[in-house]
C-alpha cells in the first residue's frame, strides 16, 4: 500500500486559516462576553449571517430615517418634552429653566430629533452614541431619537458637567452663574476634558482657539437673555 503524500504547501495554509479562524472566534466570544448587556444586541446584528431579508430591513429603515431627518418640531412641542424631562430630572441652577434647556436644543439640532451630525450626534440635544449610552444605559440606543428622553438625557450630562466642573475648577464657587454657563456650555460643546487639560478653564484661550464655540456660547445665551424680557 502506498503511503499518500503530504502537500506541506496545502498543510502549512490550513493550520494558518484554523489560527485565523479560532482568533476570530475567541476576538468575538470576548466581546460576546465581557459586554452582557448587549449580547442580545450582539447576537442579533453580529453573529447572526447576513441574508436579503435582513439587508432589505435595514434599507426600508435607511429610507425611513432620511424621511424624518428634516422633520422639527414647533416651540410648543418642544417646550412640552422639555417640560415633561424636567419632571423626570433635577437640573442644577445653571440651567433650571425651560427657556435655556429650549435654546441649546435649537441651537444643537434646530428642533428635529432626527438630527444627525458629522461626527455621529444625534437628537435633539446632540448627544454622541457612547455618552448617551452611559447616561440612559439603553445600549442599542433605541430611544436616542425620542423627543422626551433625548432632553432628558441631554439635562443629565448638564447635571453631570456642572458635577464636574464644580469639583475641578478651583475658583467655581466665585464665578458668576453666566460665567459657569460660559464653561458649562463650551465644555457640552467641545468636551470637558478638553476645556480643563488644554485650556486650563480660560474662556478667552477657548474662543480664540475656537470661535465657532464662542459663537455656540453666545447664541445661546443671548437669546435666551433676550427671552427673559418678552
């Protein structure tokens, strides 16, 4: 009987592709298992083959989507979500007013909870996927396009800036409410961490650095300055 012979050629990529494979497999079982709150999440979108019935799904919610993006809502509504959040979610003094809470949604998403921005924010208070996430712990971010819960959410990282910047500025407790909105504000706009580690808290090196930021600061509180007189 003659002895088969080996292709060491054939041999040497099998073990290669069962290595890539089983580190494929171990890479996804990782994931799979240290996040256990989006594991239905993962099975669902992940693990499962991609078919036509699922990729036709997802392009009749592309189609539904792009429909909505430029739908808004009146001042009305959004006064009533607003109102209905701030039942739901103490805000710190700095922003406890409907108005101010109404004129950083208009000037994040012009009133369409259906916005999305370049850098992937959405709704109508703007919020990036990974921040919402860890204020309403809905990990497949179903809601993050619902009026009431996207305020509400948006209220929450105020509330937690305002914590933030109360435990970090050394000279907070002297400001003047404006001034800690100045801050408050600039940091929703570019990031907390950056407005302490890189500025060091000057409002002044922030604008000149940024001035669609100063600008974002302004707008806001002007208006809403203007609002308290009508």
């Amino acid at each position: 009987m003659t002895t088969p012979r080996i292709n060491l050629k054939k041999l040497v990529l099998l073990g290669g592709l069962i290595l890539a494979e089983s580190s494929y497999f171990n890479d996804n079982l990782s994931n799979y298992t240290n996040n256990s709150k989006e594991n239905e999440h993962y099975i669902e979108n992940i693990c499962k083959p991609k078919n036509l019935e699922s990729v036709a799904k997802k392009e009749i919610l592309r189609k539904e989507f792009e429909s909505k993006k430029d739908f808004y809502l009146s001042t009305r509504e959004l006064d009533k979500y607003i109102s209905q959040a701030m039942k739901k979610t103490h805000v710190n003094q700095e922003f406890n007013d409907k108005k101010l809470i109404r004129y950083i949604a208009l000037r994040e998403s012009s009133g369409r909870p259906y916005a999305k921005s370049v850098v992937g924010a959405e709704g109508l208070m703007q919020l990036m996927p990974k921040t919402y996430v860890s204020i309403t712990k809905d990990s497949v971010m179903k809601d993050i396009n619902d009026p009431e819960t996207n305020i509400e959410a948006g209220m929450k990282y105020l509330n937690y800036l305002s914590k933030y910047c109360k435990r970090n500025h050394p000279e907070w407790k002297n400001l003047d409410v404006n001034t800690k909105r100045e801050i408050i504000l600039a940091s929703y706009n570019i990031g907390h961490g950056y407005v302490k580690n890189k500025f060091d808290w000057d409002l002044n090196k922030i604008y000149k650095r940024y001035p669609g930021t100063k600008q974002y600061v302004s707008d806001i509180l002007k208006n809403y300055e203007k609002s308290k007189t009508n």
